[in-house]
C-alpha cells in the first residue's frame, strides 16, 4: 500500500512539473509573438520633405513598403533638404533605417520631435567615412539607445552631391542585442578604422581596434576588413540575442606591399582629371580610374616601373561590375609588342567584383598592362593591387548533377578576391589562391548557378572539391505565342523570343505605363525560374504575373522589383514549379512619360529541384540539433497552436509522435516529458 502511495505521489509530481514546464512555455510564447517580424512605424506615419522632383517623387513614397518606389528633392533642394515621417501620437523607437538610392549623401543627422515642445531635436549625425564599402545604394542602419518616444522623425541632409532620393525611411522598436570585439593583426596590434559588419549594421574600429554595436537580435556572418591593407576574415552564425552581448574578435593577415604603388600608371583615356590613371594605384578606395566615354572595349590601365619587378599577384578592384573580359599584358621588347601573360572572361555578379589572379610561376617586368577586351560600358577601376604572395590550391570538377557528366567550360568563382577560373573539356580546374577561407561555385550557360561551397586553403596541401550544377532544360518561352499591350511598330513582341540581345520588344512610345510582354501556352506549362534580359528605357517599377483560372492577371508573389537598380537583367528562381497558361512580365510606369519600356529576351526554364540528402529524422527533434530539449517542445507548441504556420516537412515529421498526421498539444506533452527525461521517444 505505501509503495503504491509512494507511486502516485511520484506521477502527481511529475504532472506538476510538466504543468509548469507548459505554462512556462506559454509564456515563452508569449515573449515570441512580441518578438515576431519587426513592425515599421513609418508605415503609419504622415509623410512630408522640405520638397518633391515632382508629385511621382513625394514623401509617401519612402513610406510605402515599395522598394521600386522612392522620394526624391528637387533639383535645387541640396544641402538643407529633409525626410520626415510625423504620428499623431508618441512612438517609441530604437532603430531608424535610411534606405538611399546612388549614394549621393555625404552627411546627415538624424532628429525626433519633442511630443511636448514639437521642436526638432538631433540624435544622431552621421560617420566619416559615410560609406566606407562604396555600395551605389546604401543602406544606413540607426541604432538609439536609449529607446526615444517621440511624434516624429526626420531625416535632415547637411551635405550631399546633387539632390537626395530615398527608398524608405523607416522606425522600428526592436530587441537589440550587443556585438563587440577586437581586431588585431598577427602580432596582437589593434587594427585601426578597420570596417566590422553584420548583415546591413557596420562599425568602425577605434585606435585600439576595438569595436561595438548595438543590433537586432538574430544570427549574423560578421565580417571584419581593412581594405588595401589586411585580408578579410568571416565569422559565420554567430548569434546575438536580446539584451545580450556578443564578443567576436579577429585577428587579420597583412596584405603583402602593393607594388602597384610605386609604378607610374597612364592609360588610354579618362573620363576627368579627377578620374585619371593615378587614381588606381594612389591606395584609397575613395577615388578611381575611369576611361572617357566611348572608350569601352580596348581600354587600358599601364603600369610602368623604374627598375624590373618580380611578382606572383595581381588583383583588379573593379568599380560597377562592367569588364566582362580582360587581358593582363607584359611588353616584349623582342617582338615590339604587347603579349598576353593572362586573360579571362568574368561572369555578371553586380556592385563592386574583386578579380584577382596567382600565377604559378612569378612574372618578372618592368611593365604591366591591364587591357578591357570587352565590356559593357566604360570601365572603372578602384584600385590595381601588384603583389608576392604564399601561394595555395583549389582544384575540382564541376558536374551536371542529373547525369554526372562533366560541364565543360564552366566558370569557377573563388571568392571573395579568390580567382575566376573556366574548366576544362572534362569540367576539371586548378587555380592558385593564398591560403585563407573562400567560397567556390560554379556557373555555365545552360545551367543553374550551383550553391557555394566553403573550402579552406593552406600552403601545403591543395584542396579538392566537386562542384554540382542542374541543367535548366529547354526554353519553354520558345514553345508559347509571344504577345504585348502594345508595341512601336518596329521592335515587336517576337524579338523577345529570338535569342539576340540586341533586339528588344518596345512599347507604343504613347503608351509607357501598365505595358507588358508575355507569352501564353496551349496548355498548362509549368516553370520554377524566368529569366528577363536586357531591360530597356529607364523602368522604375515592375513584376512578374499568371493568367489565373478565372481568366484574371495574378501577380506572382515576391517579384515586384525596381529594373532600375538590378543591371540589365533578373532572373528569379522558385522554389515550387509554377503552373500557368500564360506569363507575362508587367511594367508599372518608367522615370519619365517619354522613357519608352522594352525587354530583349525573355526566357522560361523548369529545372529539377535539387534536394539535398537528409538526416534521419529523430522524433522530438523540432531545431535538428540532434536532441531533444525544452527549445523543441517551443517549437512544436507554436505549431500546435498555430503561432508557426508554415513548419517545414522535416519538424512535421519530428514532432508529429502519435503519427495522426498533425502536430497537436499530445505531440508537445510527449516531446516536453522527453525533454524532461519522463519519457523516450522511438
């Protein structure tokens, strides 16, 4: 009889503890729904600015959510000109993120309104250098702390190039957690201005090399580089949460002496004097060289030194991402002429690419070109970078996943300023890097560009790897009957089916806003990825859309985009196939009335779904960490009571124990008791 007592007693306890445990869990839902996807204040905010390029360029457009839309100041509205977004009640806010279009400013404050005095109050002013990475559009993140409550903010432009346009300016109140360290060189030196960032958050590190920011709680890759002087390093995953802090430090290597430096560098034209050929080789990542316009293909860069140099590296900062293939040149006095010691093609990769090369054996001259054979405008070059280096390999075969055969001719990128290789008839290839940390890929024509994989590099042992690409298949546009809201007559919607990029499909020039070109099917096609080539007129706002069933265009969901700031081309890849009886690419309005729309190819692509192999599933393990604990039986709480809505196939799997297809608050109990050691799972 006692013993059964005591058996009771025990059970009654355990039901105690696993009460607790799930009203605890409850409250961690709690603590969950007010940390879900921040809310941006300035969405419900009243717009204004000191003044508008004109009623298509108003404030309400950097308050819209719409990145394809932006307000822009008046042409004289410069230094002086203002964004501000203004409640009819106070607001607390933490972070305010200014999203700006072509980098024009160059320094700004921000300001909130006092709720009681309504007069502006400055909290925060802008860094220098105001954009050290040199991104055409950047994105400025601002942290305040403390939290402010405030009726308003404004952006406030105290210097800038020509007049400002902005994306969005948007407030948020968020948990912020912090992320510091150090950043040292080999000999345990503090690094000085060297650029730390995480995700879109960046900082500066002081004389000692420390640095500290105050971010979003969430996983970050943390970079930390001084250009021109250190490599990079990248930490990957590393979690900040709320109201913690984080410490990640660095140690970079020096970069080897630029000879570069030293040289006397002329070219083939320029476009100013403040963009002439000394300006690639003066060490700031501030200035560049650019040829004058016309000068495309056939620009050069020369490098010309006093004395014979020795060296094993040369890496191109190029600005803009236009070379799209390029000579390196020494002058053979024996044959009067130029010769080639190396040249590549270079694929597309947008913003600013890093093209660098090892040479097997080290050049030794007194002379050194840097020759544009083909690109696709001026080209523009930060810095040109001559240098000795520890030398180390990367070798591999890229293969079509599907057969397993070889993919001759594709492009291996090893980045970042790895190297830009093509492979061989049998889809093998060999590069020299410096031993560090890099991501290898692959792309060819015809195929899916496949994932990055990481490698690390040393001196003594050279790495291998294989590097899968999925074949796209047939271009399913060409099966499809090729149609527009209208065209000018002469570049018709055929063209954008023929395979040449130097015609194009143009809209009536009377016509430039809600025009399309598409293509419709006999019958239901289905597609993961289309791709739209060579973007014509100045488009500012488009997408991407089905003929629905019911016979009404549905736009399809994550494609609205701005042409404008994406290149020449965008191709969007989705995850499920797509099923539709016609598709057809929508344009909104261009920049101007008179700015006629147009697209030279559109292409429509079903390849396979490449998924990769599986662990098995252990029951009970929601996070795929491999055990079970009280962060799984969260998870699946929030899946029994529909906080999580899109659970992935593999936590159904997991945490669905009693097999009725569904995860429900039996699956949680049993998970929160094997968490607890009061049950197994099998």
């Amino acid at each position: 009889m006692l013993a059964q007592q005591r058996k009771r007693g025990r059970k009654m306890k355990a039901s105690r503890c696993i009460f607790a445990l799930m009203l605890a869990l409850m409250l961690v839902l709690a603590a969950a729904v007010a940390a879900q996807t921040p809310v941006n204040l300035s969405k419900s905010a009243q717009p204004s600015s000191s003044s508008d390029w004109n009623a298509d360029f108003g404030p309400y457009k950097a308050n819209d959510g719409d990145l394809t839309t932006r307000w822009n100041a008046a042409a004289d509205d410069v230094n002086g000109s203002w964004l501000a977004m203004t409640w009819s009640s106070p607001q607390t806010i933490n972070k305010v993120v200014v999203r700006q279009a072509f980098d024009r400013i160059r320094k700004f404050h921000i300001e909130v309104m006092d709720p009681v005095t309504k007069d502006w109050k400055a909290v925060y002013e802008s860094p220098t250098p105001i954009n050290p990475t040199n991104n055409p559009n950047p994105t400025f993140t601002i942290v305040l702390q403390p939290a402010v409550t405030t009726t308003g903010v404004r952006l406030f432009i105290d210097e800038a190039t020509v007049c400002v346009s902005i994306f969005e300016l948007e407030a948020y109140k968020v948990p912020l957690g912090i992320l510091k360290g150090t950043v040292k060189d080999e000999a345990g030196k503090g690094i000085a201005g060297a650029v730390v960032t995480a995700g879109g958050n960046q900082a500066l590190t002081d004389a000692n090399g420390a640095y500290e920011m105050l971010i979003d709680a969430g996983t970050y890759d943390v970079t930390a580089v001084k250009t021109g002087e250190f490599r990079s390093r990248t930490t990957r995953g590393v979690k900040v949460d709320a109201d913690a802090t984080v410490t990640q430090d660095f140690v970079l290597i020096a970069l080897p002496p630029n000879l570069a430096r030293s040289a006397t560098a002329t070219s083939s034209s320029d476009w100013s004097e403040d963009y002439d050929a000394p300006k690639a080789i003066d060490g700031s990542m501030q200035t560049r060289w650019n040829a004058a316009a016309g000068d495309v293909e056939g620009a050069y860069v020369d490098l010309e030194w006093s004395s014979q140099q020795t060296f094993n590296k040369v890496t191109i900062r190029e600005a803009f991402d236009r070379i799209r293939e390029y000579a390196l040149q020494i002058f053979d006095k024996s044959k009067g002429d130029w010769v080639d010691i190396y040249r590549a093609t270079v694929p597309t990769t947008g913003g600013d690419p890093v093209l660098s090369v090892v040479f097997s054996k080290p050049v030794t001259t007194n002379t050194l070109r840097v020759l544009v054979s083909r690109a696709d405008n001026v080209a523009s070059i930060w810095e040109l970078e001559v240098s000795n280096v520890p030398v180390g390999t990367v070798k591999g075969t890229v293969v079509d996943v599907t057969s397993g055969k070889p993919v001759a001719g594709a492009t291996v990128t090893v980045g970042p300023g790895g190297a830009i290789v093509a492979a061989d008839s049998n889809g093998a290839f060999s590069t020299m890097v410096e031993p560090d940390e890099y991501l290898v890929s692959a792309s060819a024509t015809g195929y899916l560009s496949g994932d990055p994989k990481v490698v690390v590099v040393s001196k003594d042992k050279p790495v291998e790897v294989v590097l899968q690409l999925a074949p796209l298949g047939e271009n399913l546009a060409l099966k499809g009957k090729p149609s527009a809201s209208s065209d000018d007559g002469t570049n018709v919607p055929e063209n954008v089916l023929d395979g040449d990029l130097t015609t194009a499909w143009m809209s009536d020039p009377l016509q430039t806003k809600r025009q399309w070109i598409g293509v419709t099917w006999d019958k239901e096609t289905q597609f993961r990825m289309v791709a739209l080539l060579g973007f014509r007129g100045v488009i500012q706002k488009s997408r991407l859309e089905i003929l629905a069933p019911s016979g009404e265009w549905e736009p399809i969901p994550d494609t609205e985009f701005n042409p404008e700031f994406t290149g020449p081309s965008k191709t969007f890849l989705f995850e499920k196939p797509i099923s539709a009886k016609a598709l057809r690419y929508f344009i909104f309005y261009t920049n101007h009335d008179t700015n006629v729309p147009g697209l030279s190819e559109l292409e429509v692509y079903n390849p396979p779904v490449l998924e990769a192999p599986k662990p098995a599933v252990v029951p009970g393990d929601m996070n795929g960490d491999g055990k079970i604990g009280i962060p799984d039986a969260t998870i699946a709480l929030q899946i029994a009571v529909g906080l999580l809505k899109t659970p992935t196939q593999e936590q159904i799997e997991a945490g669905d124990i009693n097999k009725n297809g569904k995860i429900d608050i039996a699956d949680v109990t049993r998970i929160l008791r094997a968490a607890v050691g009061l049950d197994k799972l099998s």
